[in-house]
C-alpha cells in the first residue's frame, strides 16, 4: 500500500510539471514577439522620421470673397439677366431695374447744362463788346465835354456883348435869351463832364462784364456737375458684377419692386483660399511660405498644392461676438487655435472651383 501511495503522488507531481511546462510559451514565440515588438518600433521611429515635419488638422474648410449684391435706386425689375448659381464676368450686366424716372432726370439736367452754356457765350460776347463799346463811349463823351465847353465859351461872349452894349441898340428880350443861353450852355456842359466821369469807368466797366462770365462759367460746372449726379443716378438702374464669380442665394424675380439697398443675391468669387484653424502648440515653427499639401473630403482624388499666405494676428475666441473673460470666475485653460490663410497653387480649376465651407485637411511641411 506505501508503495501504491508513493507510485500515485510521483505520477501526480510528474503530471503538474508537465501542466507546468505546457503553459509557459516556447522560445519560437517568444522570438516572433519579439521580431513583432521590434517591428512596430522601427514603423513607428519611421512615422515619426517622416512626419515630424508637419502640421496637420482637420479644422479647415474653404474660403474666398462673398459680397451682397445690392441696388442704389429703388423701382421695378424690367430685366434679370441671370440664374441661380451661374458664372458671371467682371461688368456683366446683370439685372435692370426700370430707368424711365432717372432718364427723365439725366435729360432735365442734359437741358440745363445747354441752356447755361448759352448763357455763358452771351456773357462773353458782351464783354468782347463791352472792350470795343466802353473805350469808344468814352472817347464820345469826351467830345461831347470839349462841344459843351465850346457852347458855353460861346453863350459867354453873348450874354457879354448884350449885357456891355447901349440898352439903347438892343432889347431885354434879346438880354434875357443870352442869359437863358449861358445858364443851358453851363447845365450842358456840367452834364458832359458828369457823362465824362462816368464814361472814364472803363475798367470797372469792363471788370463787371467779366465777372459776369466768370458766374456763367460757374453756372456751367453747377450744371455740368448734375448732368453728372444724374447720368450716375441712371448708371445706378444697371446692376453689374464687380468681379468674377458665381450667383448665389438669388433672391431678386422679373418684376420685383426693390429698394436701395434691397439684397438681390450674393456673388461668390472664383478666388477660393483655405482657412485652418491650428492649434497655439502647432504654430511653433509654422510661418508664411511653407508649403501645404491639401485635401479635400468632398473629393479624395482632388490633390491641391498651396502655401500659407499669412497667420492671423489673434486666436479665433479672441474675436468670437462673445469673447472669453479670463479675469473672472474659474479659469480653465484651453487650447486655442489660430486661423490661417492657405493659399492654393496648384490643383485647383479656376473655371470650376471648390464651394465656400467644404472641409479639408491640410498638410503643412514646417522647418
């Protein structure tokens, strides 16, 4: 029985250590972890070689210029001249809004500027006769001085020789007319002195007539200038497009009434850049003129090449409507991201460009 009992507790204790052994893993396994182990650390010290280099995030979308396209004169539409989302051209013509009342204006305004233009030929030809006119009524009156004088000179000598004769050769009647002679003779030739003085004036004269251009002249430019706030007025019934681009949110049909400043629609440039927003702790080595690999979601085999443009000088919450206020209550710091302007170099079809807000990831290689 001794026997049968140690025969059975060494079949047992051989037994555990075989279970024993079973368990632990060979050296072939261990030898292929280790060859796995040392695989990935290498894939990863690769990785990290090959990316070390470069920023990325998945916070960015497309951006460019979007404007409102909006009228300066009220009145019914009477022309629209695109669709919604179509392409347009610098200056295009793009919707009409019924001109007959400015029309109206600009030719009142066109009649004004000829009617002082005629005013202003007939100042000046009164002042070319006003040169030719004054100098020879001077001359006139100064001849009518030197004839008065001679008349007076002359009823002198008469009312002299009636008044130094005997009463007895002459009569009162023939006294009291040389009296009344000299007394007209003096009145004459008092007014031809005054008419003299008057006429002496040739250059105030001559000044008034010029100033009397110089306001036709000025009546002129008055004129001339509302021809112009009225031609700019009727310009205003032509709504045009300011730059390239593509009609958006068309809000405007064939005879609608619109007032100045009424939305129409919106025109989206064919100028498309790429907004990042990067994290404070990427922008460390980032600076403009690094290259940008760039995709897109919306479509994985469009590839695009692009530099940083510029970084903004401020965090987006920091020019958020409702900025952060870190002085009161608890502060929890944040990570905050900066925008950054991506401009694109290659990949992208000028004709046919991306939508504003698709999102994309970008790739920046930094120094």
């Amino acid at each position: 029985m001794a026997d049968n009992n140690e025969r059975s507790e060494k079949a047992e204790a051989q037994q555990e250590n075989n279970e024993t052994a079973s368990k632990r893993p060979g050296k072939k396994t261990l030898i292929i972890l280790g060859v796995v182990v040392v695989i990935m650390v290498i894939v990863a010290v690769v990785w990290w070689l090959l990316t070390r280099n470069e920023e990325t995030t998945d916070d960015a979308f497309t951006d460019g210029n979007a404007v409102t396209i909006a009228p300066k004169a009220a009145g019914y539409v009477t022309e629209l001249r695109v669709n919604d989302n179509q392409r347009v051209k610098q200056g295009d013509l793009l919707v009409v809004i019924d001109p007959r009342d400015a029309k109206a204006q600009f030719d009142q305004a066109q009649a004004q500027v000829g009617l002082a233009q005629s005013q202003l030929h007939q100042a000046q030809a009164q002042l070319d006769l006003a040169k030719v006119q004054y100098p020879a009524q001077r001359d006139q009156a100064a001849a009518q001085v030197a004839k008065a004088e001679a008349d007076l000179a002359n009823a002198r000598a008469e009312y002299k020789r009636q008044r130094g004769v005997d009463p007895r050769a002459t009569s009162q009647q023939n006294i009291d007319s040389a009296n009344a002679q000299l007394r007209s003779a003096e009145a004459g030739a008092a007014n031809a002195r005054a008419q003299l003085e008057v006429a002496n004036q040739v250059k105030l004269q001559i000044r008034a007539q010029e100033t009397n251009v110089e306001a036709r002249v000025r009546q002129v430019e008055q004129a001339k200038a509302q021809l112009e706030t009225a031609e700019l007025n009727l310009s205003y019934t032509e709504v045009r497009a300011p730059f390239d681009g593509f009609v958006t949110l068309r809000n405007v049909q064939l005879g609608s009434l619109v007032q100045a400043g009424t939305a129409l629609f919106s025109l989206v440039s064919t100028d498309v850049w790429v907004t990042a927003n990067f994290k404070e702790s990427q922008l460390e080595r980032m600076k403009p003129g690094n290259k940008v690999q760039i995709s897109v979601d919306a479509y994985p085999n469009l590839k695009l090449e692009g530099h940083i443009d510029s970084i903004q000088q401020g965090s987006g919450s920091r020019f958020s409507a409702f900025p952060a206020e870190n002085a009161t209550g608890n502060f929890v710091k944040i990570v905050q991201r900066v925008p950054v302007k991506i401009v694109v170099d290659k990949g992208l079809d000028a004709e046919h460009p991306l939508p504003l807000g698709l999102s994309v990831e970008p790739k920046v290689t930094v120094e």
